[in-house]
C-alpha cells in the first residue's frame, strides 16, 4: 500500500515537472500543458480517493 501511494505521488510530480518544461519550451503555442496538467489535477484526485477507499476498507491503520 505504501509503495503505490508512493509511486502515484512521484507520478504527480514527474507530471507537474514536465507540465513546467512544456511551458518553458512552447511558449504557450501547444495543448501539452494543458494536458500535464489535468493529468496531475487526476493523479491526485485519484490518489485522494484510493486512499479514503483504504482507509474506509481498513487497509489503512487509524494512527501512524
């Protein structure tokens, strides 16, 4: 369980990261922004609701 929540974040900031080389590079003449972006703005919705699922389901502990 920890690994997966570890992988989507990197995944959000892998994300995040290209979304700012895209700005830099096309110079707002392309969609691939956009499209990061809302790839990060999904990752982290989805990260959001695995983990309220584990947590629901009792995959998750109640303290650390």
């Amino acid at each position: 369980m920890r690994y997966i929540v570890i992988a989507i974040f990197a995944l959000i900031v892998l994300s995040l990261g290209s979304a700012l080389i895209f700005v830099y590079r096309d110079r707002g003449n392309s969609m691939r922004t956009v499209k990061a972006l809302a790839l990060r703005v999904g990752l982290s919705i989805a990260l959001f609701l695995f983990l309220m699922g584990g947590y629901y389901f009792g995959l998750l502990p109640d303290r650390l």
